[in-house]
C-alpha cells in the first residue's frame, strides 16, 4: 500500500516529496519508528510529536504527518502538511488496515455512566444469538472467545484499527465499543463507519480534560451528528441532554424511557437482590441484573438489538439469562453474618448516587450502608466534595480512602473531600488512606445484613500510586475480610 492511497480524505495543506512511496507501517510513537516508517506527528496534550521529527527520520522514517512543516526539510524523505495530525492518524489508519469498520457492523456506546455495562451486554447478548462479535470496553476488549487486555477505554487510532481489522479476519460481524469523549475529542474514532450508536446520560465528570460541562456536552453530540443517515442513533429521553444529542444527527433517532413516551419503553415492576422485572414494551421479563440504572442499560441493549433486526421475544429471552459487566455492581454474601458486599465503578457523584439509591432501594428492614469511597488524584478536583456529599447524605458510615492517588498527596485528595462535608456529615465518616485497612474496617463495623459498598475502581485490578501500578482488587480484599471476621 502506498502512502498516497492511505491519504484519502484527509484534509491536506501541502506536500513535499513523492507521495506513491511504499508504507511498511504507521506510528504515532517515536520509540517504534523504524526503516519504513510514516510517523504522524500529533500534538497532544502533554507531548507534542513535532518535536521528535528529527529523531524519526535518523530511526529511518519515509514519511512525515504534521500540522507544521519542519525549517529543514532532509531530501529522500515525504513530508505532507496537514489540517490536523490527529483527524489525518484516524483516516490514515482506516485506510492503512482496510476499512475494517465497512466490514462489521459497529456500533458505538457514549454517555458518562453506563458505558461499559451497555458494551458488554450487547456483546454477551449477540455471541448468545449466534454472532461472533468483538468488543472494546474499559474492563477488556475481546474477539470472539479471545480476551485481550484494555489499557484505556479507547485505544487510539492505529491500535484501535488494528484491533478492528483482527476482528474481521478472525470472522466478527458486530462490534461494540465504549466511545469516551477523549476518544471523540482527539479523533482516535475519525475515519470509522458505525452501524449505530447510543447515548446512556451525562453527568459531572472529566472536567480536569474538557474545562466546561458544556464543552463536554458539545463532544459528545458530535458523535452523534457524524454518524451516517443508514445508522441509527438511540438516546435515553429520561436524560434531559437526551433529545440534545439527536437534534443534528442524519441518523434515524430512537428513544428508550422508563418515564414518558419512546420507541423502547420500560416500567421497572420488582427491584431486589434477585434481579429486576419490569416490563419492556408491554412484554414482563424477569432480569438477572438489578437496579434502575441497569433498566435503563436494558432498554438501550434492546433497542439496539431490534435496530439490528433481531427478533424483540428472542432478544428478551436471552437478556434474561445474562450478567452485567465486572465491577458494576458486583456483589457477594458473607457465608455466615450474610453481610452484602457490592463492589462498584462509580466514580462520579452521580453514578455514586445511583448506586446509594438502588441500595436504599433494596434494602428490606434496617441494615446498615457502609461506603467505602475515594477520588481518583490527577483528575478533576471539583468532585471531589460532591463525592463526600452525596456519600454521607447517602450511607449511615463512611470511610474515606484513596482511590488511584497517581502523582498525588493521598492526605490532600482527602482534604479536598472533606470541604464537602456539613456538621452532620461529618458525624458520620472516618478517613483511612490505606485502601486495605478501610475495607477492613468497614467490614468490622457491619453487622449481620449490612450493606458495604467499595466504590470507585470496580474491576480495575490495581491502584496507581507515583506512577507505579500496584496490584489491588476490591473485590478479592472484601472476600479476605469477610473470611478474617467470620472464623
């Protein structure tokens, strides 16, 4: 393949050098050029490519992507100049592996909360009807039976088309794929051809990357406006930026509610520990999944399937039988005292507040909600009190713990959580910064048939201190401390 086939629709400002070049590979990492190479130099937000064009070319690129042309340009090498580096990376990659995204029907799941659980349930749902599918999420991606390990939610847009391109050659006919707004953002999604795509809501969160809720608002709908008019697009109408992000788009809209009028329609008529029946338009189902966030990521799961032309009785029947992703509300039972232990991803207040109030919700007399909760550090400060907030107005204890504290003073993450707290409030907490220890106590304060959530990580496996991932999994401690209290 040549380097001018793999620029089709990029937008290009000029070239140096002749452009019917053999391509060995793309790169948008200077460590993995080599003899071959085209290097796209993109400026991120904490490195800027340009400034590794020299040191590409000695490691024996043939080409360069960027926005600005070098002072120096060496002879025998291609450059081309272009409108952006990081849109150019997501065609040049869908050109380079083939159009894979032509090969699939792929379809796309964005919103703050709900993402992943959404993903996985439509993966689960169609590998049951039959299909051989792939999925890229935040807790794994797969192809077929294969696991592959995820290291963002997102990957960018070499990888995340290389992915693509295995999925069709190892014969996947649907894809799904959580689309964060740091993948809309930074184009690692431009170039691709969805089938489809659902808005779950949008909530408080990332505010550290996109500065203002609007602007967040605004990524995300771009989604939906570039979507083609064959696909659809299925937006929650109970969200009130849910008919937002279909005013623009070409695609045909579908709406799914528990509360007013919409296409795929949801009554929630038992809630417990059992799982969920309610009614999803019109026809009773009894769900393994519980809780009314989880209605509503049923209700999108089945509009997309019907979009998908598959049979509404069948779809239903085989939801029924499945479980929801790993760490969304996961939950185990103490063999003796009977204490409830859910382990839980939420991470923004308002995903934390859904969770208190799905417990609240289940609970049948009165035992005790014991949350365990911290705030990521290198993310978005202002949360951070609204995290304690809705914790204590929500739980009768609380521990306050680190989270991932990356770069940052554990003490001071909790210091930011605390400014949150009214006199009541703080009657109710205790700070332990250890992860560990705070489960421990947290299981030491719950009595027969209490509740304790860990919340915050989910199915992370590890917890990032000073940029050294440790290994850590809430889920595994809680079993430990359930054995430590109970012989």
């Amino acid at each position: 393949m040549t380097l001018q086939d793999i620029l089709y629709k990029v937008s290009i400002r000029s070239v140096h050098g002749n452009t019917s070049i053999p391509v060995h590979d793309l790169q948008l990492d200077s460590r993995k050029v080599s003899a071959g190479s085209v290097f796209i130099a993109v400026k991120g937000s904490a490195v800027d490519g340009h400034r590794f064009i020299d040191q590409v070319l000695q490691q024996g690129a043939v080409a360069v992507i960027c926005e600005t042309m070098p002072a120096e340009l060496k002879e025998g090498v291609v450059y081309v100049q272009v409108e952006s580096s990081a849109a150019a990376a997501g065609y040049m990659a869908h050109n380079f592996y083939e159009q894979p995204s032509e090969k699939v029907k792929l379809i796309g799941v964005t919103g703050t909360n709900g993402k992943t659980t959404i993903a996985t349930l439509l993966f689960k749902l169609f590998t049951n009807l039959g299909y051989k599918c792939g999925l890229l999420s935040t807790v794994q991606n797969h192809i077929g039976n294969e696991v592959v390990p995820a290291t963002h939610t997102t990957p960018d847009a070499i990888s995340l088309n290389a992915m693509l391109q295995q999925m069709v050659n190892s014969g996947c006919t649907h894809v799904f794929m959580e689309t964060s707004s740091h993948a809309i953002h930074q184009h690692r999604i431009t170039g691709l051809k969805y089938a489809g795509g659902l808005f779950s809501n949008i909530t408080h969160d990332h505010l550290d990357y996109h500065k203002t809720f609007d602007e967040y608002i605004r990524v995300k709908k771009s989604f939906f406006d570039l979507l083609p008019s064959e696909a659809f697009a299925i937006s929650n109408a109970d969200d009130k930026r849910g008919q937002v992000m279909l005013q623009n788009t070409h695609a045909r809209k579908y709406l799914y509610s528990l509360r007013t009028m919409a296409e795929f329609k949801g009554k929630i008529l038992e809630n417990r520990l059992t799982g969920l029946v309610m009614t999803i338009n019109d026809q009773e189902v009894h769900f393994r999944l519980i809780g009314e966030f989880n209605a509503y990521n049923l209700l999108a799961v089945y509009g997309a399937a019907i979009c998908l032309g598959e049979d509404k009785l069948e779809v239903l029947r085989v939801l029924s039988e499945i479980t929801g992703a790993e760490g969304r509300f996961d939950y185990i039972i103490s063999p003796n005292q009977k204490i409830i232990g859910i382990v839980d991803y939420a991470h923004t207040p308002d995903a934390l507040l859904n969770v208190l109030a799905t417990i609240k919700k289940l609970r049948e007399g009165h035992e005790q909600v014991i949350t365990v909760v911290g705030c990521g550090g290198d993310r978005d400060k202002t949360k951070r009190p609204v995290m304690a907030e809705v914790t204590c107005e929500h739980s009768d204890k609380v521990v306050f713990t680190s989270d991932n504290p990356r770069s940052e003073d554990p003490l001071q993450i909790l210091a930011d959580m605390e400014t949150g707290l009214n006199t009541a409030a703080k009657r109710k907490y205790v700070s332990v910064p250890d992860r560990k220890e705070a489960i421990k106590l947290a299981v030491s304060m719950a009595k027969p048939g209490d509740i304790v959530l860990i919340a915050g990580k989910g199915h992370e496996k590890y917890q990032e201190i000073k940029g050294v991932k440790h290994p850590f999994d809430d889920k595994q401690v809680m079993r430990e401390m359930f054995e430590l209290y109970e012989k």
